[in-house]
C-alpha cells in the first residue's frame, strides 16, 4: 500500500530522502505514536522573537531617524542588534547540535514513551537510509535501509515496509 501518492525519481536520493521523511509520521503513527513538535516550536518561537527584534530595529530607525547622537538610539540599537545576533546564534546550536538528524519525535499513546528517529543519508549517491532510533536519549537500534527495499519500481513508497523495519528496530528494545 502506498501511503503516499505521488512517485518520486529513484535516482534522486535527495527526493527518496525527503519522500521517507515525509512518510515517517504515517508509519509511526501505525504503531501508535503521535507525532511531538516541540522541536520545531522551538525554532519558531526563536525565529518570531528574532523577527520582533528586527521589527523593533526598524521602528526605533523610523521613531529617531538614525540619529546616532541621540543616546537613547544608540544604546537601543546596540542591545538589539547584540540580542538579534544572540538570539540567531542560539537558533543556529539549536538546528546544529539539539536537532541534528532527528526528522520525527513521537509519544506512544499507550505507554506515554517518547522515542526519536533520527535519519540520514551518507551522501547523494549511496541510496541507503541510515536510522536510529532512541529513546530518552538511549539508543534502542540502528539499521541502514536500502531505498529498494521501502520503494517499487514505480516510485511509489510502500508504508507497510517502513512499518515493519520500525517494528523490528522498536522490539530490539525488548530482547
């Protein structure tokens, strides 16, 4: 069964790439989990008061009309232009290093646990799908997952296999 309806070029990694991304929450949610955005809420709250900051910028240039010997300008623009670049700075380690690979976050509506999935691909040539699977920071499984073996010949993804290789990886958990 194809989950999603559109076929994609199978000698486009990156297009097989965001294909399996995109299916991710679908085949997850099969196995009873919902999705959580708290790390793109993150970004956005971030990315919104980033925009106040400049929005803010561009009033107090309108209100005092750049005039830097007024004290009260200067030291404003200042902190908000330090605050701008902080602020984009902490968005930037955010995306680096809490976010890495991660492409789903997702809580069991059973038993309220709360795994990650992190994928990647190597390069754009290796049609392989690297992914991990953890939870609460504890690595459950790895596996590499050939692109041949999540889609037909026809470029269609088939969710059921995507299911199955996340059941396998969920039940190493078990053992």
């Amino acid at each position: 069964m194809s989950g999603i309806t559109k076929p994609v070029n199978l000698y486009s990694v990156p297009e097989l790439r965001n294909a399996t991304d995109d299916a991710l929450p679908l085949a997850l949610s099969k196995l009873g989990f919902e999705q959580n955005f708290s790390l793109i809420d993150t970004k956005l709250a971030i990315g919104y008061i980033a925009t106040i900051l400049a929005g803010s910028l561009y009033y107090l240039e309108k209100k005092y009309n750049n005039d830097f010997s007024n004290l009260t300008y200067y030291y404003s623009m200042v902190a908000l232009v330090v605050a701008y670049f902080v602020l984009n700075g902490i968005l930037w380690l955010h995306v680096k290093y809490r976010e890495k690979d991660i492409k789903y976050i997702g809580v069991n509506k059973n038993n309220q646990k709360k795994i990650s999935i992190g994928a990647r691909v190597e390069n754009n040539t290796t049609p392989i799908y690297k992914v991990t699977v953890t939870e609460n920071n504890r690595l459950l499984g790895k596996q590499d997952v050939p692109f041949t073996s999540i889609f037909d010949e026809d470029g269609f993804i088939h969710i059921d296999q995507l299911v199955e290789i996340f059941t396998k990886l969920l039940q190493e958990k078990d053992k």
